[in-house]
C-alpha cells in the first residue's frame, strides 16, 4: 500500500508525522519512507540508517544545434511552457522552464533540437532495522521538483516490492510538487491544525485529493491549540478524522532533539495506534 502524507500548509507536522509513523509501523511492517519534499527533505532527521545506494539525478532537456536549424519557428510554437524562444537568428532555451515532454525535439524537421541531460539533484538510500529511508534533494538553483519527485517514486516502485508499506512524506501545499507525489497513492492523510489558517489550506488540500479521486482522513496535530472549526469542517463534510495530536511541549522539545516522539509521549503513541489501525482497515 502507497499512503502518501501531504498538508495544504508548511509546519502543520507533516514530517513529524511521517517519520514517527513510518519507524513506528516498522515494528510489525516492512516499511519503506520516502522523503519527496526535495526542496528541503527533513525525515532524515528523524530516520537513522546504513547509506545503501547514492545516485545524482538527470532532467532531460533540449541544446540548439544552430548549424542544422532553419528557424522555421516549430519549437516555439509547440512549446506549451515557453522555455523556447526564436529570437531574431537564433533559438534561446530556457532549462529552468523546460519539463522534459520531448516535443521541440521530436517535432523539429531537422533534428536540430538533440535532447541533452542535465543535472538536477541527488538521491540517497538508507536502510535500518526493517525499514528504508530515500531521500532526495535538488542541486541549488534548480526550480522544478517534478522530474525529481517523478524519479524518486520510480526509485521506489523498482526496488520494493508489494508487500512493503510505502509511506511518502509530500511536500507542502496543492501545487504540481504535491500531485506528482500523491497522484498514484493509495490513501492519503491530510495533516492540518485547528487554526484559522489550517482551517483554510485544509479546505484547499480537500479540493485536490477530491479531484485526484483518492481515499483520504485527516490527522490534527497540536490539538488544544485554536478551536473546533477544523472538526465541524470535517463533520459537515463526513470526512474521518483518523486522530488528534494533543499539543504539548514535552512532543516540541523532543522534535527539536531529532529524535522519535511515539517512544517517548504515550499520547502520542496512542493516536499512531489509531492511525495504524485505520490503515490495516483499508489494506484489507
């Protein structure tokens, strides 16, 4: 099963919840833990392992080869993301718009359009005691997390097979990043807190997993802090609400160490047992 955790804000506890899970599941599962948020992976502050695999990835993207071209203008008109344009006697491309889908190059009658790879970030594979860690990070100054995302569950999909749980720690928000890492999920868990502004970016992370058409419940974290509003969103909307996170500062000073709260915090162990036994639920 592919669970992916996603929120529709940053530092609503995503990957507080991610890490702690995944290590917690692994006491009875195979487990495999993803990072996916490659802007700025943190689970592995969490996770601790055995550096198994390192493989620095590749975007594809288009070079100009100006003594074949006859600048007859194709590749800038099927670009849907601009990142070609014909100025004057020459053909400039924009990697940092670029999103690898081949058309200039495959529709360009001279071949002039030669598709090149270029480097955009690393990954890194963990392994621990019956549980995985991958992670992977972009290279500064790259902007699109997509491909790299993209690359990453494909990383996963090749060495792990069916009968390991594969939890995805998503980046933040609704935009392409947080599709591409939840699109092919079984189930997602949307982590909000019950505040005016988790309240607004829960709605929105509501609306995307509705299109994407998948399973999802809902974890509050730092519960006691705002108000209710949250829970009468999810109630009026018969959405499960799987477990709440009590808000305590014993749970923010051990996050601040690195280290695993359910070991520590029974309460917090007591909403992961609810979280696990939602899950067996659905994989049956």
């Amino acid at each position: 099963m592919r669970i992916a955790i996603a929120s529709g804000k940053g530092g609503t506890g995503k990957t507080t919840l991610s890490a702690n899970l995944a290590a917690f599941l692994s006491k009875t599962e195979t487990v495999v833990l993803t990072d996916l948020d490659v802007e700025e992976p943190n689970s592995g502050l969490f996770i601790k392992g055995k550096l198994e695999n390192e493989e620095t990835k590749y975007k594809m993207i288009p070079e100009w080869k100006e003594e074949t071209c006859t600048l007859c203008g194709e590749c800038q008109k099927n670009c849907n993301f601009h990142a070609i344009i014909q100025l004057g006697p020459q053909i400039l491309v924009f990697p940092e718009l670029c999103h690898s889908c081949y058309a200039c190059s495959e529709l360009c009658p001279t071949d002039s359009l030669p598709m090149v790879s270029q480097r955009m970030g690393k990954l890194k594979h963990y392994s621990g005691d019956n549980i995985d860690f991958i992670e992977s990070q972009l290279d500064i100054g790259q902007e699109q997390a997509v491909p790299l995302i993209g690359q990453t569950i494909q990383y996963v999909e090749n060495n792990f097979d069916d009968n390991t749980l594969k939890i995805y720690d998503s980046p933040p928000g609704t935009s392409c990043p947080v599709i591409e890492a939840t699109k092919d999920a079984d189930f997602i868990i949307l982590v909000t807190e019950p505040t005016p502004f988790g309240l607004h970016d829960l709605k929105l992370a509501v609306e995307t997993v509705k299109e994407l058409r998948k399973s999802f419940a809902v974890v509050i974290n730092r519960w006691g802090l705002g108000d209710e509003k949250v829970m009468d969103y999810c109630k009026e909307n018969d959405i499960p609400i799987i477990a709440k996170i009590p808000n305590l500062r014993q749970i923010a000073e051990i996050y601040s160490r690195g280290e695993l709260i359910f070991e520590q915090v029974p309460e917090f162990k007591d909403e992961l047992l609810k979280i696990s036994d939602y899950i067996k639920k659905e994989m049956d």
